[in-house]
C-alpha cells in the first residue's frame, strides 16, 4: 500500500512537471490521447477516477495558477458553472458525498476542456485539428471494434475477461460487469468496443461522426476524403451496437441537421414556425421508416420502454416525497434498492432530468435546462444568421451532436456532456464554433473598410 502511494504521489509530481511546462495545445492533446480508452491505475483509479480525468483536473490548476482569463461574460461558461454549484450545493445533503465530488470533477472538467481548446484554437487557426484528430482516430479504432465484437461475440468475450478490460474500463464497473449489472454487450446482437454498454458506445460513435463532418468543413482533396471516411465509418458502427435509440438517431439527426439550414435560408424570422412544421411531419413519417429499414424497431423500443416505466414510476413516487432537494448524490441507488421486492429494477434514472432531479433536486433541474437551452440556441441561432457560410455548417454539426447527447440521454444512463470519453468532443465542437464565429466577425469590419 505504502508503495503504491509512493508511485502515485511520484507520478503526480511527473504530471504536474510536465503539465507546467508544457503549451496549452500540448495539455490538451495529453487530454485527448487519454480520453479514450481511459486508464484506471492507482488509489485513485479505485475511485473510478481515471488518468484522463485526474490530467484534466491538473491542466484546470494550471490555468487557475497561471491566472488565465475565464470568460465570465459568455453564456455557456456561465450555465455549466451553474450546474456545477447546483451539483456541488447537493453534496451537503447526499449520502454519498463522494459521487457528488466526482460529477462536479467531471463537469468542471468539461469546461476547463472548452477553455482549453477555444484558446488553441483561437491562438492559432487550424491548432484544433490535432487534438480532435488523436480522440477520432480512438472513435474509428473503437468502431472497428464494435463491427469485430458483433461479427465474433467470443473476440469480446475474449476481451472482457482480460486484465486489460479492468484497465480500460475500471475495476468497479468490470466486477459490476460480471456480477449482473445491466450493461448489455453480453448480448450477441449487441457490441461496445471499448465500452461495455453498447447504448453508450453509440452515442459516442454518433458524437465522432459529427466531429468528423465538423472537421471536413473548409477541407479539400485527400484530408476532405478522410473526414468523409471517417464519418461513415463511425455512422455505420453505431447500426452495429445494436442500440435502438442509435438507429433512430443515426437515420433521423443528419436530415435534421440539413434541415436546419435549409429552413433558415430564406429568412431567419420564419425559422421557428418552419421548424415546428419539419418536426411535425417528421414524427409523423420517421416510425414508418425506421420499421422498414430497421426491423423490429417497433416492438423492441416498446419493449425498452416498459423496462424503464417501473423506474420512472418510482422516480414520479420519490419527487412527490422530496419534491426540492431531490435524494441527493447516491440517494437513487440507496433508495431504489429499498423498493427491490415490489418488482422495481434497481438500475440507474435512465433520463437526463430525472437523474439531475435525483442528485440535486429542483436547483440542479433548473441549472442542466438553462444549460441545454442556453447550447441549443447558441448553436442554432449560428446555423440560421449566418446560413450557407462554412460556420454554419461547422456549427451545423456541433448541433447534431449536442441534439444526439441530448436525446440520447432521455432514455438512457448518460449525462449532458455524454460521458466521460465523449465530453471532450462535445467541448471542442462548442470551442470550434465559437472561434469560427469570432473569426468572422473579425474579417467583416476589414471587408467593410476596403474599397469596391
């Protein structure tokens, strides 16, 4: 034990050596190589925090120590600081302090990744790239593996029992894993990749596909076809993860996406009824759709659905009992638990504002809304008033992303950033747009200025 605390306080000092010296571009790079897959090594990875996140953490000192601007005026800094002390408040009444400290770690994180990568970016046009490009290429390895773990469920297996999946994953959600936790790559019309619930994996392979195409915007010849390649890749893999609500997503979300900017064309003022009327048929059409190019979709979302009905039941019951204050970080497992024998499975909220609800009450509620809304009008309101430019297919893009985390986490045990392996995306698309937008804002006086 004395050992094992000397290595991590060695490699602590190492880090913060290294991390001090380094550029703002080299720190977030670091970030993106340990993004995916993530290491769970020492004291700390017994926590389930893994080395992706503790570097985040020290790069996030290091801004403080070197006394960095922090962007107070800006909207999104603002709401994810909200939701951050919202998360933070609840730990005084939360039974298990612990899982409150790590989810305000994680969304703390999430914006220090954005600060991060809107500075890169914004010292040097184009510095992104190589930060975004280390996390794709991990998305295209982890598509790869997902297409090989659904054509040979026992290459998974394989890899599921050894000591690298512990490393990968983490020894708490491994020995989960084995003791019957929900997770589902277990089921052979199921595959993750890196990741053991293939839901999941999903998600992170549709947020890939967006930075992909986000990255091919302004790109020509042979980089232009990578990203194309690269998105395709990531797009088919999420068919094969077997997950239903990434199906939908995969087919629906890009003609979203093209919507979008097609409606705003003609005049931004008639953008909203347009939309509301897109979404109309759309909902109409897409059951029929997604039932011929996706047999089954039917009955096993139904199917899906009442799985998750009991719990949400349960969660209608306890906010009638702890309607403000919610249960508190770790309250939902303590109490669900207690709820066993009627028939209720103790699995997590599985929905974005129940589990906010559940963790930090109506504060954290109100803090991740604002947050969602305050992303979705920033990104929207880019794509509509300056249509048909290349930031607004970039930030085009980034909405289809954000709109895949989002719905996603409706129906499934994600949060506003995604999850871990997928925040950092999310935070550049967020930094790419907003230093695109800032560009071109800057080049519009000069072209004002010169003489026809």
């Amino acid at each position: 034990m004395i050992l094992e605390l000397g290595l991590a306080a060695a490699g602590a000092f190492t880090g913060l050596l290294f991390c001090v010296t380094a550029s703002d571009r080299t720190r977030l790079s670091v970030a993106a190589f340990l993004a995916v897959p993530q290491l769970f090594v020492g004291p700390l990875g017994k926590l389930s925090l893994p080395l992706s996140q503790c570097w985040v953490i020290l790069i996030a000192v290091c801004w403080l120590l070197e006394r960095k601007e922090l962007p107070v005026r800006d909207p999104v800094f603002r709401v994810v600081l909200l939701l951050a002390l919202a998360e933070g408040l609840a730990i005084a009444w939360s039974p298990v302090p612990m899982y409150g400290i790590l989810e305000v770690a994680r969304i703390v994180s999430f914006l220090f990744l954005v600060l991060y990568a809107t500075r890169v970016e914004r010292s040097r046009p184009g510095a992104l790239t190589g930060p975004f490009t280390i996390v794709l290429l991990w998305a295209l390895l982890n598509a790869v593996l997902v297409w090989t773990f659904r054509l040979l469920p026992a290459v998974e297996s394989t890899f599921l029992h050894s000591p690298l999946a512990t490393l990968i994953v983490g020894p708490d959600a491994i020995t989960a894993f084995f003791n019957g936790s929900a997770n589902n790559v277990t089921d052979p019309d199921k595959a993750g990749g890196f990741f053991i619930n293939a839901n999941v994996s999903s998600m992170f392979l549709g947020v890939a596909t967006f930075s992909f195409l986000a990255l091919g915007v302004g790109q020509r010849g042979l980089r232009r076809r990578f990203y194309a390649a690269g998105a395709l890749v990531c797009w088919s893999a999420t068919f094969a993860t077997g997950s239903k609500t990434a199906a939908a997503l995969a087919l629906l979300l890009p003609v979203a996406v093209r919507g979008v900017q097609v409606l705003g064309r003609p005049n931004a003022k008639w953008f909203l009824p347009q939309a509301a009327g897109a979404i109309g048929l759309g909902a109409w059409v897409l059951p029929g759709i997604l039932e011929k190019f996706v047999p089954g979709y039917a009955e096993a979302s139904t199917e899906s659905l009442e799985s998750r009905q009991p719990m949400w039941d349960f969660a209608l019951q306890m906010f009638r009992e702890h309607l403000v204050l919610g249960l508190g970080h770790g309250g939902w497992d303590l109490t669900i638990a207690q709820f066993a024998s009627l028939g209720i499975t103790t699995l997590p909220p599985h929905n974005l504002f129940i589990a906010a609800w559940s963790a930090a009450g109506l504060p954290g509620v109100a803090a991740l809304l604002a947050m969602a809304v305050t992303i979705l009008v920033v990104l929207t309101r880019t794509v509509v008033t300056t249509v048909g430019t290349p930031v607004a297919r970039t930030a085009a893009f980034a909405l289809g992303a954000w709109w895949w985390v989002l719905i996603h986490g409706m129906g499934d045990n994600t949060a506003i950033y995604g999850e871990s392996k997928s925040m950092i995306l999310l935070a550049m698309l967020l930094a790419l747009v907003a230093t695109r937008v800032q560009a071109a804002r800057a080049v519009e006086p000069q072209e004002a200025a010169c003489p026809a």
